[in-house]
C-alpha cells in the first residue's frame, strides 16, 4: 500500500517540482519514476490528482498561464504610472529573465511550443489559450495607453499586440538557441518603436 503523500497540497507540489524539473530537461525527457522521487510522492498520488503525464502536462500549463495572468494584472493594473512605461517594463522583464541565472530559461511557454504541439493536442490547447489571452492582455494595454495619453494612436491594437508578443517570443528562441541577448535586444529597440509615445 502506498504511503500517503506529507506535503499540504501534494497536487501544488507535484505540479511545482515537475516544472522545475521540466525547464532543466524538457517534458519528453522527464520520467514519472523521476517526477514521483524528486517530489517524494507515491504513484498512486499522481494519479489520484493526473490520470496521464499529458493530463499532468495541461495542468501544468494552466498553472503557468494562471500565474503568468496574475503578473500581467499586477503590472498593467495595478502599478502606478503611464501605460506606455508599464508596456515596455513588462517587455524589459523578457530581457532580464533571461540574464537571471538562477531564472535561465524560465518560460515554460518557450520551452515547451516547439516540443509538444506535435505530441499532444491538449498540451497543444493549452499553450494556444495561454498565449491568445497573453496577447489580449497586451492589445488591452495598448488601448489602455491611448486613453491616457501615452502613446500614440495605433489603428489596431490587437494586431499590434499579436505582432509584438510574436517578436518577443521568437526572440526568446533565438536567444535560447544562440546563447546571445542580441535577438531580445533587437526585439526591444523595435518593440520602443512599435509603441511610440504621444
């Protein structure tokens, strides 16, 4: 019989030690015999909470696109000053992210598209919804920076925000890939165009 799991929420815990693990090797990579010792958890506790590592995948995307939004609504809501500084702040946290070494490669979103589109349509799902409703929150601070003064008019803002978040994403990889800062470097120069202030 399976010894019961000791962590507060073991659901929380396996999902937490799984995206640690999943940002260092990939989601292909990581075995649940591996998962389940790392987290120090029982089989039967995983699926209690997953019935399969893809349900465990799409729960863990959910998770990181629940957290990601409550970052986006403190910055674009919450955060005192001009819509335009809080856009560009919250662009300049892709560049530092990336420079944080205890951080490096922190973007669930980046290290996973590539990898399991092809391989699971919920996961696939998953990552599409998260980052649609990134790309609105973007398109709605675009808005939000045209009432209040800073920045000029653009004639659509979701297109823009679609554009921008594509640019920085694509920077991402190439940063990943080349292990340089010049592809979001150039993402920024070009964002600080894209968003001209008023």
């Amino acid at each position: 019989m399976n010894k019961p799991a000791t962590h507060p929420d073991t659901r929380e815990h396996i999902l937490a030690v799984g995206e640690l693990l999943i940002l260092g090797r990939g989601f292909t990579a990581l075995g649940l015999a591996e998962l389940l010792s790392t987290a120090g958890v029982p089989k039967g506790s995983f699926y209690h909470y997953f019935k399969s590592k893809e349900a465990f995948g799409e729960a863990l995307l959910t998770r990181y696109f629940d957290e990601y939004d409550l970052r986006m609504d403190t910055r674009f809501n919450h955060e005192a000053g001009p819509m335009r500084t809080k856009l560009l702040d919250y662009f300049e946290q892709w560049v530092t992210s990336a420079c944080d070494t205890e951080r490096h490669g922190s973007c669930l979103a980046v290290k996973l598209a590539a990898e399991v589109c092809d391989l699971s349509e919920p996961m696939r799902a998953a990552l599409d919804n998260g980052m649609a409703h990134i790309v609105s929150r973007i398109a709605a601070a675009i808005e939000a920076g045209m009432a209040d003064g800073s920045l000029t008019p653009v004639a659509e803002p979701a297109k823009l925000a679609e554009a921008l978040y594509s640019t920085w994403l694509g920077a991402a990889l190439r940063a990943k890939v080349g292990r340089t800062l010049a592809p979001l470097e150039a993402a920024r120069a070009d964002t600080e165009q894209r968003l001209p202030a008023l």
